[in-house]
C-alpha cells in the first residue's frame, strides 16, 4: 500500500484577504457604477418644471376634467400599426375634441417615445399611425374639449403577439 503523502496547504495571508475584499468592493462599485449610468442615461425627463405651481390648480383642473363625464376606450392593432382612441360622453356619443396631443412611449425610457397624428374618423374614433414593438407602453394624452376644458389622462396597455 502506497502511503498518503499529504500536500502541503498554502497559508491564507493576509494579501489573500487584501486581494479578496479589494475584488469584492470593486464588483460592488462597478455594478453601483453601471446602474447609475444606466438610470441617469435613460431618464425621460421632468413631469413639470415647478411641482408647487402646477399643484396650485390640480383641485380645479380635475374637478373640471371629471365634469365632462368621457370615457376613454384605446386599442392598439398590430397589423394595421394604428392606436385607436374612443372617447365618449355620459350619454355613449362619440365626442369631438379642439386638438389632442399624445404621447406613446416606454414607461422607464424616452428612447422609443412617439407621437403620432391623431385624425378623427366617421364614426368618431380618433385613429393615428404607430409602428410599436411587443411590450409595455405607456399612452399619454393632453386634449381640450369644445369649451376649452383641459383633459389629460396617462394608462399603461401592452402589445402582444
């Protein structure tokens, strides 16, 4: 029988333990360091300039906006790459806007942010181009009624095959 010949063990010193917590800190500041850049690089941007103001007349826009009564009904159809919006008042009727912005975009990034030109049909839907990719869309829309009246709504929908 042949007899166990031990190696002999390296001892752990204390550069081993330089070198492992320099490594460990370093993987630490490096994803820090990335994540930073990706969210700084990504950020769409501001809501508002002055958060105060605009909160000065949040109460009588929203009274005002839920005065009209609509009914927002938005699709999206992949084959003909058209986002359709349905808005109707209290009694079902399709309502005519003054003007309507919207604003198409990925929720976290502005990078794919659209806006199409919304054009009113026959039967009252407002229909505008967008070629969106699957995925998590967010759908922002700024319209005045007849009268003037400020509506705004932002929902989420997604695309899928």
């Amino acid at each position: 029988m042949a007899a166990n010949v031990a190696k002999p063990v390296r001892s752990f010193t204390g550069w081993h333990m330089l070198a492992l917590t320099f490594a460990f800190f370093g993987v630490i500041i490096l994803v820090n360091g990335l994540l930073a850049y990706k969210a700084l690089s990504t950020f769409p941007g501001l809501e508002v300039s002055n958060s105060y103001v605009a909160g000065q007349t949040f109460d009588q826009e929203k009274a005002a906006q839920e005065a009209l009564h609509w009914r927002l009904k938005q699709g999206y159809d992949r084959k003909s790459a058209q986002l359709r919006l349905d808005f109707t008042d209290a009694s079902g009727k399709p309502v005519t806007l003054r003007d309507i912005d919207v604003l198409i975009g990925r929720p976290t990034e502005a990078a794919q942010d659209q806006r199409p030109i919304m054009t009113q049909g026959a039967d009252g839907t407002y229909v505008g181009p967008s070629v969106l990719p699957l995925g998590k869309w967010m759908l922002q829309i700024t319209a005045h009624a007849q009268d003037g009246t400020l509506y705004q709504a932002r929902t989420f929908f997604y695309v899928r095959d």
